[in-house]
C-alpha cells in the first residue's frame, strides 16, 4: 500500500477552505499539513475536516501564521511549541506521531528582509529546529518534516537565482542552515524524483501572470529520513491548484510512501 502525506501553504484556512476540501475528496491523501492558517483555534473549522474523514489537529492564532494536521488515521503525541518550556509565542510548529510514524509539520518565520531583527529570528528559528531533531529524534527511524520553509534551498529553486541570490529566502546563512538540517539525517524527496528546475510550489501575487510564466519559487518542502525516504515512489507538486479562483500563492506538495504506518 502507499501512504501519501502533502503540504499546503493556506494563507487562510478559512479563505482556501472550499479548495482545501475539494482536493482531500479529490486526491485523499493520508495527512494534510497545512501552514499560514491564519486563525485562532477557536475559529478553527475542525468539523469540515472531520466530516471529510480526518482527525485534525492545530495551533493557530489570530490573523497570523497557524499550523494544523489532518489525518485519516489517529493522531498521538501532540506537540504544539517548538521551545522546550511551551513558551512559543508564535503558532509555527506542530509534531504528532501517526501509527508508527513521526511527523513535524513547520511554518519557518519569512524573515522580511536581510540585515533586520526578523530575519535574525528566523536564523535562530531554523537552529532551534535543528537542535530539536538532534535531541529528539533519530535519523535512523521514520520521520517527515513538512511545511513552509521560506528558503529556497539552491539555483533550481528560483527562477532567477542570479537576482535574487543573497536576499530573504535565497540567503547563504539561511541556505547553510536548511544544508544543516539535511546532513543531520533528511532526504529532500522532490529532489529524489525530479532533479531539474522550473519545479515550484509559491508564485508571488505581485508578478503579473507570475504562474503562467513559472516564476515561482521552491519553499515547501516534504523532508524525510532515509528508511522512509528509501520506500518514496512519487511526488507531485498541483501546479493546478495555483490557477484556481481565489488561490493561496503556495500550491499542494504531495509525497508517496510504501508504508503501512
């Protein structure tokens, strides 16, 4: 059997939330991650999901960020801060275990731009991400870390990367640390099947016919450690979900595991 787990960057839930129903009834994957939810858990619309088959799990916070999890199979283990004393003030991380399976779904702070304190934070962020895998977790058991990233990771991964080279989300010391985190133990499984360029997953609202010129960006990413990377058969990223009425400016990232959690 195959265990499909995808990612989604809403930029609002509640915004996106026919789209966001119309694909699980379309492509019924096992797990959503969804990032940018943009709502306090209160306002959460956990009965759409569960009405549509899947246990949902979140953390959000008014009218910013916001993770959640949606699985057609129980959810254990919640975790919903990323410090180790819950003090989290922003709603950017969520853990959980499915079956026998470890999940982290992360929505990495932007940075605004180079040089400023919020791109110091998201620095500091990515580090206490990697030290979180280094005390918490083993490369050598079943992992995928999901989410939004806001770091394309090399050249294939702007469509301008001479342009952009050095600014927010296509800066070395980000770069370094996303490298970091994949020598730790992680199988980037886009780049497993499908090595070349023009493969992207955020199209700015700001360029004009931005998608259909693929002028796009690859910042979401579907991480895993080698024993579950090893049984990956397929990803897909819906391009076509980015040209629907209304979009979010991210599309759906989708990964196929040979598992059975």
């Amino acid at each position: 059997m195959t265990f499909k787990v995808a990612t989604f960057n809403a930029n609002s839930v509640r915004a996106r939330q026919a789209i966001i129903l119309d694909w699980l009834e379309r492509e019924a994957p096992d797990v959503l991650c969804l990032q940018e939810t943009k709502v306090q858990d209160k306002d959460f619309p956990a009965d759409a999901f569960e009405r549509a088959g899947y246990a949902v799990a979140f953390r959000g916070q008014k009218s910013y960020n916001g993770v959640s999890v949606a699985s057609r199979l129980p959810l254990s283990d919640l975790r919903v801060d990323l410090s180790e004393d819950g003090a989290d003030e922003e709603a950017r991380f969520i853990s959980a275990k499915v079956g026998s399976l470890s999940l982290i779904n992360v929505y990495v702070p932007q940075g605004y731009a180079v040089g400023t304190e919020r791109f110091e934070k998201k620095l500091t962020w990515l580090r206490d991400l990697l030290f979180h895998l280094r005390v918490a977790y083993d490369p050598g058991t079943p992992l995928v870390i999901t989410g939004d990233f806001n770091v394309a990771h090399d050249d294939r991964d702007v469509y301008d990367p001479k342009g952009m080279d050095g600014q927010v989300c296509f800066h070395p010391d980000e770069r370094a640390i996303l490298q970091e985190l994949l020598d730790w133990g992680l199988v980037d499984v886009l780049r497993k099947h499908e090595p070349g360029d023009g493969v992207y997953t955020f199209w700015d609202y700001r360029i004009p016919n931005g998608v259909k010129r693929n002028l796009g960006w690859r910042i979401d990413y579907i991480l895993a450690t080698p024993p579950l990377a090893e049984t990956s058969v397929g990803v897909r990223v819906d391009r076509d979900a980015r040209l629907l009425e209304k979009p979010s400016d991210h599309t759906f990232l989708c990964a196929e595991f040979q598992i059975r959690p």
